[in-house]
C-alpha cells in the first residue's frame, strides 16, 4: 500500500496510508485528528491555504464528504 508523507516547518510528520476510494476502509482516529489539528501550528501553513490543506488530508484519510465540504465553501481561486 503507498503512503503519503508530509512534513511541516517543525519536522512534524504525518503518514496517511490511504491515496484512492479503492483503499481501505477510512480511518475514524485519524479523520478526527485531522478535523481538530492546529495545521497553522503543526505545518507552519498560512490561514488562508489551511482548509485547502486540510480538505487534501482528509481526502487521504478517507473523509470524502468532509473535503468535498471544505473547497466548496472556499471562497479562492484556489478553493475552486
């Protein structure tokens, strides 16, 4: 199974074993982790991108919905 690795500006790193919708099932533990996680902090990402980066985590991890949510509602370029 492949793995993403990303590591933020603090060497945190974070392994998401999950890269399509054929993978395994979703990780509860780790969707929750990624819904309340400080990325700002943990990553050193800038408060406009961090729902961006978190709606790509999430989609790792599974939480399809939940991502989807976070780009509609941005507002950017980016967002769409």
């Amino acid at each position: 199974m492949a793995e993403l690795g990303f590591v933020g500006s603090h060497g945190f790193v974070l392994r998401l074993p999950r890269v399509s919708v054929s993978d395994p099932a979703p990780d509860p533990e780790l969707i929750t982790f990624l819904r309340n996680a400080d990325l700002e902090r943990l990553g050193g990402y800038k408060p406009e991108v961090v729902p961006l980066v978190r709606s790509l985590l999430l989609l790792a991890a599974g939480d399809l919905e939940r991502a989807h949510i976070l780009v509609q509602e941005a507002s950017n370029a980016d967002g769409t």
